[in-house]
C-alpha cells in the first residue's frame, strides 16, 4: 500500500549567478513497511528532498513544482494550516545533526510533550506525560530520562530521544536525514535496528537519506540513487546491488571496498560534479560517463522501466528496450 507519492518534485536555490538547480523533477512511492535509501554523494540533493518532502524549504530555497500526495492531499499546495496539522501526524522528520536538535535548556519530557501539546490540545499533561514516558520506552530509553537535560545524555541516547519525539504524534512517514552521521558502529547499529522494529510494529514507511552505502544496502528495502539533484535509478535493494544499470550506479557501488578483496583497485570517477547552476540540458552525468554515446548528447531521458519495480533513466537501456 502507498503511503506516500512524489511526482516531479523540483527545488531550486536562488543565487545571484542564477538558480542552482539542486532537485530536478524526482518520482517515487513509498509503501507501508518499507525502508527506502536515498543515496548519493554530498551535494547530490538528498537533504533538499527531504525538506521538499516536509515543505520546509527556507529561503534563498523555493520549491518549483511537483507534489507529494500523502491520504490524498498534497502537502504542497494545502494551506498553511492544514499544513501543520500534517506535520508531525502524518509525516515527521529524523534531522540531520540530531544530536545537536535539542533544546537544551529544556528537559527532554518537556519537549516531545510541546509536540503533543500541539497535535492533541485536549490531552492532559498526566495522559501527555504518560504518552512521553512509553516512547521513550519504545525506543530503549528509561522513562525517567524524561526529567533529564540533553547535556546529560550521550549522543545514542539524545539520537533515540529525537527518534522518540518524531514518533510523538504516530506519523505514517517518517524521514531519518542522515541520522546515524556521528555515531560509532555500536549505536548506529543499535538506531538502525530501532528503525526497522518500528517499521514492522507500526507499519511504517520510512525515507533514509544517506551517503553510507554499506548501511543502506543492510537497512534499505529499495534504494533510490541521487546524482546532481536527479534521481537516477531505483530498485529493490538486491536489484541496484547486483544489476546495476545506471554507469554511476555502477561507480558508486564499484568505489566500495570488501573486506575480503582488500588488493582490489578502486575505480575513480574522472571529472568533477557539473554545475548545477544553469546546467546544460543534458544528462548530468555526461561529462564523467565512460558508457556515453552520441544521443547522451540530448536532453535527459525519463525512467525506463526494467522490471516492475527497477526503473533507471539512462540512453543506454532505451537504446536496449527500443522505445
């Protein structure tokens, strides 16, 4: 079941040397029980789809166009009330730099109950209370930590006390923005396991936006690979691994290193990233493509459909499918 659907979702950045182009028409669902990686290097728009996907993009930043249909309206264009009602309750965000999103002035029950108090006026602060201490639980924290100050805690126990407030007001969507950036191997692991119980328990759909291949291929059910503010491929998570189509899709995953082959060389990606500042009409992968031909030379293709769920936008599988 779809429980979330983005269609040609598209935000540029007004500079003075012009619009920097960072997300260029993305599309995809998001199911119920399901994990989807975003995955990219730096700079490759992930973050800024976040922020698109909540319509909490900030100035110089505008969202251009798309929707993001989500129980059938469209966070894009509903008021700003309704808009805020939808957030938190339908769909909330794990942001980047966790750690560092709490108040801390504040004790840490005071700030998931302002969440509730919000979505849910006519709830007592006991029943409030009693709401704050069972997430806290449900994210392997003690209840008492409620009464404790960010200061006090270690970065997996505030990093768990963010996951707990997302949860507050019980989204269908939640998006973790590079979560676990941070944290060590233990508690990364710890977070993501988290993630995936919730999934299961509540049905979750949930978006993380990431540059750690490894976690993603671990964690992800789908992945979605970003390059320069486009989505360029998407597949089951076994799909991108093992039949890669896309020629950067093949270079980030051959970039990886095993810890079995350690005498593999590692292969490079010539050039550097196109601007996205007025960018040629073309591919955007173009300049660095070694499986470039002489139609790459043309406006970008869509997606073409490899199997029901693996979709890639590439010259060279329309060139093999004929259409």
């Amino acid at each position: 079941m779809s429980l979330l659907k983005v269609q040609n979702l598209t935000t540029y950045y007004d500079t003075s040397a012009g619009y920097n182009q960072a997300l260029e028409s993305i599309s995809f669902d998001l199911n119920s029980n399901e994990i989807l990686g975003l995955i990219g290097e730096s700079g490759c728009g992930k973050s800024t789809a976040g922020y698109s996907l909540m319509r909490m993009v900030e100035r110089p930043g505008q969202i251009m166009g798309g929707s993001v249909l989500i129980d059938g309206l469209d966070l894009l264009t509903v008021d700003n009330a309704t808009h805020r009602k939808l957030l938190w309750k339908e769909i909330a965000m794990i942001p980047q730099s966790a750690m560092n999103a709490l108040d801390p002035c504040y004790k840490i029950g005071a700030q998931i109950l302002e969440a509730l108090k919000i979505h849910f006026p006519q709830m007592s602060k006991e029943e409030g209370m009693n709401r704050v201490h069972s997430l806290l639980e449900m994210v392997g924290l003690n209840s008492r930590i409620a009464q404790t100050y960010p200061h006090k805690l270690s970065g997996g126990m505030k990093q768990r006390a963010v996951i707990a407030m997302a949860l507050a007001c019980d989204p269908k969507v939640i998006i973790s923005d590079e979560a676990t950036t941070g944290l060590d191997v233990l508690i990364e692991a710890q977070i993501l396991a988290i993630l995936r119980r919730l999934k299961k328990e509540r049905g979750l759909g949930i978006i993380i936006i990431s540059h750690d291949l490894r976690m993603v291929t671990t964690v992800c059910d789908r992945i979605g690979i970003m390059y320069a503010g486009y989505l360029v491929e998407i597949g089951s998570t076994d799909e991108i691994k093992h039949n890669a189509q896309h020629p950067y899709t093949k270079a980030l995953f051959s970039s990886q290193i095993d810890m079995n082959d350690f005498n593999r060389r590692v292969d490079s990606i010539e050039v550097v990233v196109p601007k996205s500042i007025n960018p040629d009409d073309l591919c955007r992968f173009f300049s660095r493509c070694k499986e470039k031909v002489d139609v790459c030379n043309t406006p970008p293709p869509g997606f073409t459909s490899i199997s029901p769920t693996h979709a890639v936008a590439c010259f060279k599988e329309v060139l093999a499918s004929g259409k």
